[in-house]
C-alpha cells in the first residue's frame, strides 16, 4: 500500500488544502473500491491514518482511501466561511479520479466519517444517494438541530457553529439528516444501506440511539451497532472491523 500527501490549489475553497490518500500498488489489477473518509471536528486529513489500522483494512479489500481536510466546518456550505459540502462532494471526487485513476462506479464508492464526519458521511449519501453505495457513521452527530442547541456548548465553540450556520444557528433542511431522509422516502429515491456505530458511554449516545430508531422504522437497510466505549479511537479502531465487515458483507472475517 502505498500513503500519498496531497497539497494542493482548490478553486472551490480559494486556498490550498491537504488530501491523504491510502492506495494499493503493484496489484496488477484495477482498485476494487473507493472510500471517502472524514475527520472530526478536533482531527485533521492525517489522523485516521495516524490512529488507526485503516491501511491493513484498504489492503485486505484492495480499496482505496481517501481522506480530506475540512477543519471545523461540518462539511457544510458555511454562511460566514469556505465552500465545504461542495468542495467534498463535487470538486474532491472529480480530482481523486484524474490524479489516481479511481474506481469510480457508485457501486463500489463508500463514504464514511468519525463524530462531525459522520455527519458529513450521512449528508453526503443521504444528499447523493446515487454517488455512494454505503455510509458509515462513527459516533455521528446525528441530529445537528439538537447538537446546536446544547446549553452546554462552549461559548469558543457556539462561535465557530455561528460562521458555520449563521448568527441565529438555524439549519436548513438540507443540513438535517432527518429531513434529507425523508425526502428521499416521499420522493421514492434510492436509499443507501446506511450503518451507525456508537459508544455506550458517548455524549453522542443518546442522539444516535433515536436516530437510529427514526431509521429502523424506515424503509431504508439500516443498521445500528453500539457497544462499550465513549468517543474515542479505542472505540472507532474496534469498529473499523465493524464497518468495513458492512461495506464488502464480509461475513468469512467475523
């Protein structure tokens, strides 16, 4: 496996960014797959590289991964901010395909993402469903309305969601993962299997458990793992089985 740093110009945020990628080399065959996968809020594009096994997964399944920087923007079109919805789901994929030579069949596209970037992965496929075969949510935050209004939220924090959502903190429709759901539901649209996996001990417990009891009752393959941990790598390093298991149902590694 080959781990490549990108830096380079992007139009969309008018500044350079950084892309880290894992891929396989010297396989003799095409990439099998494709995954998109983000970082939280307090991470950057290197930290899933850096705290996890991920690379021994993308070689096991010959898949190739790649990891963008967003900083604290939610993967959100921010009102006081840079592009970043449009930037992952637009001119980041488009790149990754000239630059590596990518398999770029949506049925072997993954999107997937840690806390904030769960939230990302979610609005990705739940905004693009025919660009993604799956997604996967580690510790998300599932339901941004509810996250926005915690009283307990540091004021350095409500400052930084203000640049993101604006001064009143108000989320558009299309930044509500329970209103971008039901909309592909009325509209009879394809619905990608969706997996979300939490800590029993997670801040973001709560939120994922109704969430996922919002997607149980829907028509969408959905499926919820939660098990012993918080919000940490100990608990999204043992879940990496979990989810890579759901991305290829990969039943002969469990």
């Amino acid at each position: 496996m080959a781990h490549l740093t990108i830096d380079t110009g992007s139009p969309t945020l008018r500044m350079t960014t950084s892309i880290h990628v894992i891929s396989p080399v010297d396989t003799g065959v095409p990439t099998s797959s494709t995954l998109y996968l983000l970082h939280g809020a307090g991470d950057n594009a290197s930290t899933w590289h850096r705290l996890t096994t991920v690379e021994m997964f993308a070689a096991r399944y010959g898949c190739t991964v790649i990891m963008p920087e967003v900083g604290r923007s939610f993967y959100t079109d921010m009102v006081y901010g840079l592009d970043y919805f449009r930037y992952i789901t637009e001119e980041l994929p488009e790149l990754c395909r000239r630059l590596l030579h990518l398999n770029t069949d949506p049925e072997n596209t993954f999107v997937a993402g840690l806390s904030m970037g769960g939230y990302g992965a979610l609005k990705c496929a739940l905004t693009y469903p025919e660009r993604y075969a799956k997604a996967v949510s580690f510790s998300g935050v599932t339901d941004i309305r509810q996250r926005l209004a915690d009283p307990a939220m540091p004021e350095g924090m409500r400052r930084e969601m203000q640049a993101v959502f604006g001064p009143e903190l108000e989320v558009k429709l299309d930044q509500d993962l329970y209103a971008l759901s039901a909309k592909l539901i009325e509209e009879g649209r394809r619905l990608p299997p969706v997996l979300c996996c939490c800590g029993s001990e997670d801040p973001f417990v709560a939120m994922n458990r109704q969430f996922a009891g919002r997607m149980e009752l829907s028509p969408f393959d959905f499926r919820y793992v939660e098990g012993p941990g918080t919000h940490d790598w100990l608990f999204w390093e043992e879940h990496l089985k979990t989810a890579f298991d759901f991305l290829y149902d990969d039943k002969t590694q469990e």
